[in-house]
C-alpha cells in the first residue's frame, strides 16, 4: 500500500485547485488592472477585493468543508436548499439588489450575496441526498422519482428564469439531471427531462428580447457589431490574437473593449495573454479535477458520498465548459462565470467550499 499523507488528502484533485486559484489571481491582475486605476484610482483594487473577500471567506469555507464529515450535510440537505432557496426569494423583494440590469444579489455592508450561485451548491447536496436515501425502483418510479425531481428542481430552475438567470438555471438543471441519470434514472426519463426544458427554455428565450438577441447574435455574429453581438465578437477575437504562447502576462492591447473582462469574458484574457498553450493547460487542469473526482467516486462506498462528489465535480466541469465555450463562440454569450478564476468574491467563495466538501468526502467516504 503506498503511503498517505497525515491528512489522506487528494494530492491530484488539490494540486489542480491550487493551480486554478494561482492562475485566476494572475490574470485578474492582468485583466482588471486599467479597469481598478480608472474606477478606483487603485489598479489592484479588484485583485484586493478577491483576495481578501473572496479567498478569506472561500478559505473559510475550503477548511469547513474539507474537516466537516460530509455526512452532516445529509441531515441538513433540505434546511440547507430551502434555506438557498429562501434567500433566493428575498432577491424578488426590495431588499434585492440590482445589477447591470438584473436583481440578482443581496448586499450586506459591502459584501453582496448571489443566492443562484449558492443554489449550485446546495442543489447537488439536496440530490445526493434524496436520491441516496431513495432505492433504485423508487427512483425508476415515475411518480416516486421523476416527479420529486421535477418538482424541485424544475421549481428552482423557474425562479432562476424569472431572475434573469438564465445560465444558473442551465448549469443547475444539467447538473442535477447527470446526477439523476447517475443514480439509476431511465434514460426515457432522462429524455423527456431535456425534451421539457429545451421547450421551456425556448419559451423563456422568445417572449425575452435579451435572451433572443442573444441567440440570434450567435446564429449571426454579424448583425447588429456594436449592438448585442459585439461582447461576442470582441471576445472571438481576442481569442484568436493570440496565437500559440500569447502576447505576454499584462500585455492585452484589447481587453479595454472587451466588455465584462474580470467576469463573464475573462476567458479571452487568458487565450490572448497565454495564447492556446494558456488555454489548454486551463482546459486541462479542468478536464483533471473532474476526471480526478470521478475516479475518487469510484473508491466511496457510501452511496451519498459518491453522489455528492460525482455532482459537485459536474458543476464545475460544466460551468466551465459554458463559459469557455462561450468565449471561444461555440455557445451562445453567457453570463456565467469562469470557477476559480473570474472576479467574485461570493463565487469563488462557493467553489472553494464545493472543493472542500469534494476532499471531505474523498478523505471520510
């Protein structure tokens, strides 16, 4: 037997983490440079912010996490999600506060709580759950397991729509759907899920003109360059400038056009500094983490430790295919943001914590 560190933790799933968090502050330095001096007089006020704020309460959470056994969070799931949920719901209420045109967030002092980025959390812990206390005919049931299912998470998936979250809804109800299928759910089931939400999904889009201008962008780059599709187009461009090892670190002469850069488009930063090696040693470290993940799910006897670890590696991996696929055109621009790396502090605080749990259960699963 080979031996193991005092902490039996994952060398592999840590190393990658840390990576990812070395290589967001990095390019956040970059990228949020000329923004922070023109805002704040300050051109690390950003890097400031994301490492006080975002790493000192993302740290918090990593370490409850990582030394609180993973089982308490079986107890807890439905407080955990209806507590999420709650908050979600304080968003549609004055106490809500707007952003760039959506009400999405909650501020407390100077600190702003995003309930759709928690959702992403909570959600999987509530599955594992259910689907972990529920046995295989049960969730083969269609009204013992595709209804609850659809019950709650579509429910959820609706208040994000109506929020104006359109990409925590398709990254909440892709993610809660693999782990559905994961734990034993009839493919026709699986069917008739994507089936229901592309159908709602696409009622949402059309009666949205946002969404549509979206999609018809997408479709069309070339309609409307300084309009909708210009954040499309600016950041397909970047990509491709720069070339296979990149113009240099803080060497962008693009990003001040690119819109959202220290968020939703930080991507591009990376491919035009970076270049395509840049790119595919991020899409690498991703690829292992969630690879890593899988692979530690196989080893976890307890049914909810398996799911839990299998559904939290599934939003990450996928939240960052979306935003990376989105800045390179091949989806339609979202407001989503890259795990690790793009500005937010209440984000990054989520996915810190997401890794925690995930090391939890790979130490005591």
């Amino acid at each position: 037997m080979p031996k193991r560190n005092a902490l039996k933790i994952d060398y592999l799933l840590l190393a990658t983490f840390l990576i990812l968090l070395g290589i967001g502050l990095t390019v956040l330095a970059s990228a949020s440079s000329d923004l922070g001096k023109i805002d704040f007089n300050d051109p690390y006020h950003f890097l400031r912010d994301q490492i006080i704020i975002g790493l000192g309460i993302g740290g918090i959470g990593f370490l409850l996490g990582l030394f609180i056994d993973y089982k308490v969070y079986k107890k807890l799931a439905p407080i955990i999600l209806f507590g999420s949920v709650g908050l979600l719901l304080i968003t549609f209420t004055p106490l809500g506060t707007t952003l760039g045109g959506a009400q999405r967030w909650i501020t407390i002092g100077s600190f702003t709580i995003q309930p759709s980025e928690l959702l992403k959390m909570t959600m999987i812990i509530y599955l594992a759950a259910w689907l972990s206390n529920s046995h295989i005919n049960r969730i083969k049931s269609f009204s013992e397991g595709l209804i609850p299912f659809l019950s709650i998470v579509g429910f959820v998936s609706l208040l994000l729509l109506f929020q104006k979250s359109t990409s925590a809804a398709v990254v909440i109800g892709v993610s809660s759907l693999f782990l559905y299928f994961v734990a034993g759910a009839k493919w026709k089931f699986v069917f008739m899920v994507i089936a229901l939400g592309v159908f709602l999904l696409t009622i949402f889009v059309v009666i949205t003109p946002y969404r549509l201008d979206r999609v018809k962008t997408f479709l069309d780059p070339s309609q409307d360059t300084q309009g909708s599709s210009y954040q499309a187009n600016q950041a397909l461009t970047i990509v491709g400038s720069g070339g296979f090892f990149g113009v240099g670190f803080g060497q962008s002469s693009a990003k001040a056009h690119l819109p959202e850069r220290i968020g939703d488009s930080i991507f591009a930063i990376i491919a035009e500094e970076f270049g395509y090696l840049g790119v595919t040693v991020v899409g690498t470290l991703f690829f292992t983490m969630v690879g890593r993940a899988f692979f530690i799910s196989k080893k976890i006897k307890d049914r909810f430790g398996r799911l839990l670890i299998i559904g939290l590696a599934t939003v990450i991996g996928f939240q960052a295919f979306v935003h990376m696929g989105a800045a390179s055109a091949l989806l339609p621009t979202t407001g989503v943001p890259l795990p690790f790396i793009s500005f937010g502090s209440f984000s990054l605080a989520v996915f810190m914590t997401m890794v925690g749990i995930m090391l939890s259960v790979q130490r005591n699963g």
